[in-house]
C-alpha cells in the first residue's frame, strides 16, 4: 500500500517551507528549532518527497526547497532511516526523474546522488540499470533528467563506477553515452560528453572506447551549442594530459580547431579552450607541434589578456580612490604560515620563491579567480618558459604598439604581456630594457589605478635586472615611485606596490641600505593609513626587508621610527586574531635582523609568545579528551609563536637567557615536539636548536628526555621535521661534547639510512636532506669518535660527496673535525672511498691552519702507508683540476 500523508501534518510541512524562505533571522531561527523537532518523526522524510514529487499545485521553489531540506537529513543521518521510507524515497525519486519542471529534474538528481554517496550504490543494484534505461525514454524530460542524475553520480562516484565492486557498469554505461554525442538536444549532447569526461583520468573502460570517443569528439567541434564546444575542449585538454599518443596523429587540426575556440565568443569556452595551451607547454612534445603555429597563437594569447568590460565594473576599474573605505571581512583571504626550516648559511643556490612570480596581479579576487585573461596570462609565461627568446620575433612588433596605446585597456594589456614573459625571455629583453624600465616606472604614475598597479607587478618581474645596474640608473628612480605608489590613494595600487617592493627588497638586498631611512618614513606612514587587507601585506614587506638588509637595521633612529607602530599593533590584536600570523612573521624577522637593538622590547613579545603556546596546548588537550564538548584549536598559532620565540632566540643569543629562566618553555617545548602535526614539531625543533645556540644551561637538563624523541622524528617522509631535528642534534652535539656518548646510539643508524638514500630530485630541502645529516654526522664523531668510526664505511662516500658542495662555514668546519678524529680511530674504514675524502678536502678555500694540518697529516699518512708507487697509480685517477689543487695546498 502506498505511503499517504496526513492532512494536518502535510498543511504544517508546507507552512515550514513557506516560513523558511523568509528574510528574517528570528524566523529562521523557529524553522530551524521546527526541523529539529520534526525529524523526531520516522515518516517527517516522506513529506518532504512527497512535496517535492507528488504536490505539482504547489510552486516550484518550494517543492524544491523540500527536496533540498530532504538531501540534507539523507547526508546527515540516512542510515536510521526506517527501511520503509528509504524505499518510498528511492522509488519516488526514480518514477519522477522525468518531472516537467527542470528545477525539479535537478532537485531529485541531486537528491538521488546523494544517497548513491551514502554507500546506496551498492544497496540500490536497480539504480543505475534504471537510470540507463530511462535514457532511452521519448519524453525529452524523463531522458534529461535521467541524464542529470547520471551525470552528479559519475562527478561524485568515479572511482566506485570502475571498481569491481559494482561488476564494472561502466564497461555498459560508456559505450551507452557514447551513443547520446549524436543526439539531436544540446542539452544531452552536454550531459553526455560530461559524463564521459569524467573518466578521462583513470577509467578502464573508456580506454577500450577511445577511439570512438575521439571521432564523436571531433564530430561535434563545431556544435553551435557553447555547452557542448565547452565539453569538447575540457576533453581535449584532459586528453593531452593522459592520452597525448592518441592525439599526435591528429595534432595539427587539434592545434587550428583550439586556435579558434581560443576566441570563441563565449568566454566560458574560450577559457577552457586557453587551458589547451598551458597544458600542452607541459609536455615534451611542445616545441616540436606548436612552433609553426605561434604566428597564430601569440597575438590570440595577447588578445586574450584585455580586461573584458565586466572585468572593469567588477573591480570598479573606474573608482580611482577607495582608500578610505573599509574592506569586507570576505576580501581577505586566509593566510597560511609556513614553518621555520632550518636552511644552512651561505648556500650555493638562493632558493627562487616562484609561488608568487606564478601569475600576474593575484588581486583580482573579486573577479571569478581564473579567467580568460589570467588563463592567457598565465600561457604565454609557460610557453615563454618553453620557447624562450625565439617568442620574442611574434611578440616584440606587437608590443611596441600596445605599451604605448592611448587607450588604457590595451596598454594595460601591454605591461601585462611585458610581465608574463619577464621569466621565460630574460635573455632576449634585455636590449630592450634601458628604454622600457624608464617607460615603465613613467607608468607608474599613470592616472589610470589599473595601469598603475599593473605597472607595479610587471617592474617587479624585471627587478633582478634593475639591481643588476648601477643604482643611480634605474634602482633609485624605481625605488622612489614604488615608494609613492605605496602610499597611492587605491588599494589594489598600495597592494600591488607593497608586493612589488617586497620583491625589489630581496633582490636588492643590502644595496637599499643608503636609502634605509627613506623606506622606513613610507612604511611607517603607510601604517596610519592603510585598511585591514593591506596591512597584512605591509607586515610581509617590513619583514622582507629586515631579512634583506639584516644588521644594517641595528641604529637608533631606524628602530625609533619602526618599532613604536609595530608594538602598537601587537597591543592591539587579541590572541585569537589571526592578524597576529603575518605581525609574528614580521617581528621574528626583525628581531633576527636587530639583534641586541631588540632587547627593550623583547619581555612582553616573548611572554606573549609563550602564552599563546601553551593556550594552544590546553585547547589541545581538552578537545582530545572531550572533543564533542571542545573545538579543535587552530595550531597555527602555537606554531607562529614557537617561530617568532626562534628568531628571538637567535637574535638576541645569549641575552634570551633570563627570559627562558622565568618561563616554562621547556616543559612546553617537550610537548610541542610530541605534537602529532608535523608543522608543529618542525618548528619545535628549530627552537631547541636556537636555544641550545643561546643557552644551553637550560636546555641541557632536559636532554635525557628529548633526545629519544629526536631520534624518532629522523623519518624522511617528513622532510622538513626531519631536517630540523637533524640540525638540532648536531648543535647539542657541540654543547655537549663527550657526554653525548649514551646517546650516540639513538640517531646515528637513522643518519647512516638518511645520507645513503638513493639521489631523489635536489630541490633546495632535499639538498639539505642529505647536507643536515653529513653535518650531525660529523659533528657526533667530533663529539665521540669511539662510537661513530666503526660506521665510517657504510657513510664516508655519501658524506664526502653532499659536503664538498657547500661553502666554507662553521657547520662544515666542525664536520670535517669530525671525520678527520674519526679516521685516526678507523683508518681501514675510509681506505675503499679515500678518493671521495681528497675530493672533500679539496673544496676547502681557506680552512683554519690547525684543521689544514689535519688534512695534510691524514694525506701524507695514507701516502706513505701506500708507498710512492702505488700513490702515483692512485692518483692517476684525479681529474686535473683536484690534482692541482692537492699539489698546491697539501704537497701531494
């Protein structure tokens, strides 16, 4: 027998959707209080369908408001409902599928993938038979909507669908949507590629079909329905990502067909058809398909990087000041700390923060984040990254017109342009350079904010160069404007300046220090003035600028004009203000870079620093023991403050000390690397390896219970935690000299396993991956050679090979202390790799005479242990330039 509703109980369900659709909160909050009562009952969830299916008298938004009330309790708390309304819910959903009302159709769609994602694929084995069978139907309504349904289920159960879970359905239902490319509804046509597109990336099934997908695909190029040509250029792109062989017989028309849905007059297909090209610079064969088409394709790209007319109302292109109005809480988006890693210093490379040279001006928040001009942008880097200077002959003649268009929309396309290649065709732009900076910087005051922000971006891309030429030329006058531009009366001008200048500062480094004064007087006064967005990104150019010049900022009247607004700030925010992420960055900074200068304000940030740890902590504990009653708290903070209390500790060295004497850090440190989120301990680590620096008299006590918890953090699946603990223990190593032995045995096997990993990828973390460990390595030998130099085999060539690429300094100094005591123990153990070792000590520049000593001890011993004969075999085998130098250095 069929469920029926009772009248009274229908008319109240009615009244609730009828209530729920007003404005006002107080009767929000009563509809709210209502649902919760009536999912008391077992049958409320057969009401909310029946609307939605049965009641056509009533208005579409509330027949749907029902069904959307219902999806919600099935995600919620599907599994108690009764077995009875569960199935007139599922039977419901399947006989109306085809209602005549597409906002219906939709409804019940998204209602039946719902419970498919509830784990009801499974226990709903008549579903997708049904659905498929539906398909099929003469009513376009019934086939739609069945194919709506299809297409949520496939978005939200793609790897279900391919599993053997379910006997495979796809090897059934591909080649059924395959049928449907041809159908004569564009809507279908949509759905159907839709649904296939979905398996692009891993399915089985479609790779049995390929072929026929490709020729359905390239039957429906032209489709005059944007839907569709849309669908088509998704799947082309996701194509070339996985299929790339499948495509190269056809890639010459791919490349024509692209080109011009590249400016189809839809933009949301022109956009998906953009992404074409950033995905094709990713593979190898680029170069070898598309260098006979950029004639075509660059001036396309170019077109395509003009703000669009709803681009310009969107970011109120036309409000030249807004300076004085406050931003909306939603504009500013959440920022996320990146803990401390300890790098070593004086490394050969720098490491290029790319994340930020990626795309062009990243404020265009209010607009939908990616767009076709973004998306052009962002082609024309990587192609400029792939092709290099043999660009510039399609771009240069276009450029000359652009950046110097009376109309602002095209020169502000120009400077773009000038950008995005600024990576890619360095080399190539350089002639061109002395007049277009001067032209740029020009820019900077143009009236336009939008040039002028632009401009902002685009010079900041060319900065390494700037800095690269004598000062007075082109350093000073950038400098200069970008200083005004800071204080500009728009706010997408300040904030582009503010991250231009940032830029500027690590490239220029100590070279802005004649100019220290100036900089501060702009930075300060942009504090009085800025609202809340652009404060944050104020904080990350102070700090840039404080690790750029370093010391240099240590006098009297820099710290007068900076630190006075800064510790007003810090007064002002509240320990749960996130605000306080990017202010402890910044502070951390400066107080490394002031060192001593910061002592006077030292206790109330360091107090404040500790609190907020060990508030953290509390909230920790409390949400694990009772986490329905407590939120999780957001570790964020602990993590900024242990970072900002290691900038202190390495600022300040030993003046540190009285702090930590009247505090509890320790017992709070011993908790915070015990953490289970990785960020937290890493910089757990980093502090105690910058307080064993600054005074060890209180981190010594507590060795005997740390130093088990360092040896279990050396797993090198978690690269930066192990980095940083691996640094520590080769400074407690220093402190602790031959008291170090018991503890010997906890980390040197894991060091050993770390340093002889198989080469992977050197970024500048995995350079450090097996440097760290070269160091500790030899530091613990230095310490305890008795202990270490039986090992000497299983790690002298991985040693000899990580250390002789860095640079003289302390850490390698007292590493190779290490190895040469722990040879005099274990001779025999270095005998085997002894070419590795003169390789090694032939990267010295200038050592220290006494460590020099130990070089030429260790070398002649091995020389005449060998006897002359045999050493001139030997070292036949050095490459001449190592050859050279030992002859010089050590008489060998």
């Amino acid at each position: 027998m069929d469920w029926q509703p009772d009248e009274q109980g229908l008319q109240q369900v009615l009244q609730l959707l009828k209530d729920s659709q007003s404005p006002n909160t107080a009767t929000q909050r009563i509809v709210q209080d209502k649902l919760k009562q009536l999912n008391q009952f077992p049958d409320f969830n057969n009401y909310l369908i029946f609307v939605l299916t049965r009641l056509k008298s009533e208005d579409e938004p509330t027949r749907s408001l029902s069904g959307l009330i219902l999806k919600n309790n099935v995600k919620a708390h599907y599994q108690s409902f009764p077995q009875p309304v569960a199935e007139f819910i599922k039977q419901e959903c399947l006989n109306n599928i085809g209602d005549a009302s597409s906002l219906i159709r939709a409804t019940i769609g998204i209602l039946i993938t719902t419970i498919a994602s509830k784990g009801e694929l499974q226990m709903w084995p008549e579903l997708l038979p049904q659905l498929c069978n539906l398909l099929n139907s003469e009513d376009y309504n019934t086939c739609e909507g069945a194919f709506g349904a299809l297409q949520k289920i496939c978005e939200d159960s793609s790897e279900l669908l391919d599993s053997d879970a379910l006997n495979r359905p796809l090897n059934i239902m591909i080649p059924k949507f395959l049928q449907f490319f041809k159908h004569c509804s564009p809507k279908i046509r949509s759905h159907a590629i839709a649904c296939v597109n979905q398996f692009i990336m891993d399915a089985q099934a479609l790779m049995d079909n390929i072929d026929t997908f490709i020729e359905h695909l390239f039957a429906l190029a032209v489709d005059e329905d944007p839907e569709v040509r849309k669908n088509v250029c998704r799947a082309l792109v996701m194509l070339l990502e996985v299929r790339i062989d499948r495509l190269i017989p056809h890639m010459h028309s791919i490349i024509q067909y692209m080109l011009q849905r590249t400016q189809d007059n839809d933009e949301n297909v022109a956009l998906e058809a953009c992404e074409f090209w950033l995905t094709l610079a990713e593979q190898p064969i680029c170069k070898e398909v598309l260098s006979s088409h950029l004639v075509q394709l660059i001036p396309i790209l170019v077109n395509g990087m003009k703000y669009s007319e709803i681009d310009i109302i969107l970011l109120k292109g036309d409000v030249e000041e807004d300076e004085a109005v406050p931003d909306s809480e939603q504009d500013i988006k959440p920022r996320f700390h990146k803990s401390r890693t300890v790098t070593l210093p004086h490394e050969e490379e720098r490491s290029q923060d790319d994340e930020d040279g990626e795309d062009e001006d990243d404020d265009d928040d209010t607009l939908s984040d990616w767009n076709l001009r973004k998306c052009s942008a962002a082609a024309l880097d990587v192609l400029a990254n792939v092709f290099r200077d043999e660009l510039l002959p399609h771009l240069l003649p276009l450029l000359k017109g652009l950046l110097f268009h009376p109309e602002w929309v095209i020169k502000e396309s120009g400077i773009l342009v000038l950008g995005a290649i600024a990576e890619g065709c360095m080399q190539g732009m350089v002639p061109y350079l002395p007049e277009l900076i001067p032209h740029l910087i020009q820019c900077l005051s143009d009236k336009k904010a939008l040039v002028r922000s632009i401009a902002c971006w685009t010079l900041s891309r060319y900065a390494h160069w700037v800095v690269s030429q004598p000062p007075d030329m082109y350093l000073k006058p950038l400098m200069t404007e970008l200083l005004k531009r800071i204080l500009d009366s728009n706010k997408r001008v300040q904030e582009a300046a503010c991250s231009a200048f940032a830029t500027l500062e690590e490239e220029a480094c100590t070279e802005l220090v004649p100019y220290l004064s100036f900089i501060l007087d702009t930075l300060v006064f942009a504090f009085g003035k800025y609202q809340h967005k652009n404060l944050l990104i104020l904080y990350d150019a102070i700090g840039t600028l404080a690790d750029s010049v370093g010391h240099h900022l240590n006098q009297p009247e820099y710290i007068q004009k900076l630190m006075p607004p800064l510790i007003q700030k810090w007064n002002e925010l509240k320990d749960e203000d996130k605000d306080l992420f990017p202010l402890l960055e910044c502070l951390s900074s400066v107080a490394t870079a002031l060192q001593s200068g910061f002592l006077p304000y030292c206790e109330p940030v360091y107090q404040r620093c500790v609190t907020l740890v060990q508030k953290t902590l509390a909230q920790a504990m409390m949400y694990n023991q009772h986490p329905d009653q407590y939120e999780a708290p957001d570790k964020d903070f602990m993590i900024v403050a242990l970072d900002l209390l290691s900038g202190l500790a390495e600022g300040l060295g030993c003046h540190v000390e009285q702090l930590v004497a009247r505090s509890n850090i320790m017992t709070l440190l011993f908790q915070c690397m015990q953490d289970t989120m990785p960020e937290v301990r890493q910089s757990s680590f980093a502090l105690l390896g910058d307080l064993t620096k600054a005074c060890f008299m209180h981190v010594k006590p507590c060795i005997a219970e740390f130093m088990p918890i360092l040896g279990t953090n050396l797993n090198p699946e978690f690269i930066s935690v192990c980095n940083n603990a691996t640094w520590a223990i080769g400074e407690i190593c220093m402190q602790m000299g031959a008291e170090m032995q018991p503890y010997v045995q906890m980390v040197l096997n894991n060091l050993v396993e770390i340093i002889n990993r198989p080469n992977t990828p050197k970024t500048l973390l995995e350079n450090t991956l097996s440097l760290l460990p070269a160091i500790t390595i030899g530091r613990l030998g230095y310490v305890c050679p008795q202990e270490v130099a039986p090992m000497l085999q299983q790690f002298i060539r991985p040693w000899c090979t990580s250390l002789r690429n860095i640079r003289d300094n302390e850490e390698k100094d007292s590493a190779f202390r290490g190895i040469c005591v722990m040879i005099g123990v274990n001779p025999g153990g270095v005998v085997q790799d002894f070419i590795f070792f003169c390789d090694a000590v032939a990267s010295w520049v200038s050592p220290k005479d006494d460590l020099r000593d130990m070089f030429y001890k260790i070398l002649h011993g091995f020389k005449d242990q060998v006897g002359e004969e045999n050493w001139q075999q030997f070292s036949e085998q050095f490459p001449p330039l190592l050859k050279e130098r030992l002859a010089a250095f050590y008489g060998v």
